[in-house]
C-alpha cells in the first residue's frame, strides 16, 4: 500500500463511544474535544454515553449520532451491569473523557476496546504524570493529542442559540448565579451578598436577572427582598434557555458551578467568586477559546465584600 492510499487504523474507525458523565461545567468544559472528535472521525457512528440530565444536549448538538443514559446502577444490580456490558460492547474505540474510577471500570464491562483513558492497559492512555493537576481544558486536550487528535477546534454553540427560548428581560442585564451544588455549601457567596450586589446593579441601571435550579428558588426570594426590582428566573430555565440569555448579558456573576462554565462557553463576560473549596486552576471557567476569565478568590467567601466585586467590575468596564 502506497503512502497516497495507506489509511492508519485511526481515520477508519467506524464505531466510536464518548464518555462523559457529567457534571455540567465538565460536560461544558468537554465541548471543544466532542468536536474534535467528531471532525477527526466525520464518517462513524459517534454514540456518547452520558447521564440524564446532559442526554439532551448530546442530542440537540451535532456532534453525536446516538446518545444512551447511563444511570449508574450499583454495582451489586446484576442485571443493570449486564444491561451496561451490551451498550457498551462492539465499539471500535472509546474516548473516556470522565476518567474517573468508575468510568476505568467500564474498560473491562467493554471488553477492553481501543482505549483513550486511564484505565489500566488502555490501548491509548493519558499518561501525563501531572494530568490531575492540570484545568480539564488543557487536560481533555493533552489526552486527545496522545490519543492521535492534535488540533481541537473552537466549539460551534449555535445549536444551542437555535434551542434557547428564554423569557424577555429588559437590557442590559447581568446574570447573578448564587447557587451551587446542595453538598458544596462552602463554595457559595453568602445569598445576602447577592441581594446587596443586586441593588449596586440597579443604582448603576443593570436589571439583575437571578438563575438556577428551582430547588434554589429560596436563594432568589433571598435576593428579591433586599432588590425587588430584580428578576427572579430559577427554575424558569432550560440549559438553551440559560445559553441565549447568557449570549445577550452585560456578563454574569456566581459561584463555581455548572452555569457559570455554560455562560462563559457562550462569551459572556464571567466573573466567577471562588472559596477554598475549590481550585480556579484546576476548575475555573474558560471562554469559548480557552481564555481565561475573571475570577476572585477568598478563602471564606462571607468575607469578599460586595465593593470587591464591584470594583472588579468597574475595572474590567462592563458597569
């Protein structure tokens, strides 16, 4: 076979799984590397195994042509694990992007594919010694390159544009993000910080727009009360929803947590407040090419004062 016709058995892959499990800044911060993998391999069946709250991204995004739930049964359920070794099974290769523990596990359930990861006796791992020190974004990139994908190009988010119906909000607005996971209570800006910073907002004639889940409704009644003139959307939002208001804000502020990686995919100006509980070196959001973006760091949030996070925006001239 000549050197015009040979194909290296990485272009004719026609079989391909992506991993990533979540949680949404992850699955966020994964974008750029779906679509290299997908550019890298435009003729394969490209399935990603997620978990449910992500299926509906994976689907709506046009880069995977079947999306499968993994609901992570225990591993005492027989029946789901026999149920998880047939999805997983007669894949051509396998790009385990959560490489987590349980994730390395499923290398075995497959069969042992074509492996990129860090499962043991991977075909293609991710060896790099320093690998959970480094940002997921240059992390997910360096694995890919040492799985044969050197250029990850710049993530197209209209499909996002194209399934976001949000609710009209008078600009400009900001977006304020207060929540976080209920488990990561240390990562939250005290709620009565946000109210306070709510009506700085308004002084300055920005509408602060209040997202989260619906479960987080309390943290924006919090805010309401100290700004009534603030516009309450938690639970009001689908993550599309949360991307076309993201593209049309002044920029948003919030904690280290999923919408505000969303956000900052989009291009909105982030500035994102960060506790001990967290590392912004490792976690911290990134714009749509990987730039970095605003961040302010107290080791207790309750002490970052509101006029800090003012300053910091009058600094930057989004206020």
């Amino acid at each position: 076979m000549t050197p015009a016709t040979a194909q290296s058995p990485h272009k004719i892959r026609k079989k391909i799984m992506v991993i990533r499990l979540g949680a949404l800044g992850d699955f966020v911060l994964s974008f750029g590397p779906f679509a290299a993998i997908r550019a890298d391999h435009p003729d394969a069946h490209i399935t990603l195994l997620t978990t449910a709250p992500f299926a509906r991204l994976g689907r709506l995004s046009p880069w995977f042509d079947d999306v499968v739930i993994d609901r992570r049964a225990p591993w005492w359920d027989v029946r789901a694990l026999l149920r998880l070794r047939k999805t997983l099974r007669g894949f051509d290769f396998v790009y385990d992007l959560q490489t987590s523990g349980r994730s390395s596990r499923y290398f075995l359930i497959a069969g042992k594919p074509p492996w990129s990861g860090i499962a043991k006796g991977a075909s293609h791992p991710h060896a790099n010694p320093v690998r959970d020190d480094m940002h997921t974004w240059e992390r997910q990139r360096d694995q890919l390159a040492m799985a044969g994908i050197g250029v990850v190009p710049l993530a197209d988010t209209a499909w996002l544009l194209r399934a976001g119906n949000p609710p009209d909000v008078p600009r400009p607005y900001a977006l304020l993000v207060p929540g976080t996971a209920a488990h990561r209570l240390p990562k939250r800006w005290p709620t009565v910080s946000y109210g306070n910073l709510a009506r700085a907002l308004i002084a300055e004639g920005v509408t602060p727009v209040i997202l989260g889940t619906g479960a987080e409704g309390p943290l924006a009644a919090t805010i309401i009360e100290r700004c009534p003139e603030a516009i309450d959307l938690t639970g009001r939002t689908d993550l599309p929803g949360l991307a076309a208001l993201a593209t049309r804000a002044r920029f948003a502020v919030g904690n280290d947590t999923g919408p505000m990686h969303l956000a900052a995919a989009m291009g909105c100006h982030c500035l994102t407040l960060f506790s001990l509980a967290s590392d912004p070196s490792r976690t911290a959001p990134r714009g749509p090419d990987g730039r970095h973006l605003m961040i302010l760091r107290e080791d207790n949030l309750a002490d970052l004062p509101v006029d800090e996070v003012m300053a910091a925006l009058t600094e930057a001239a989004l206020i």
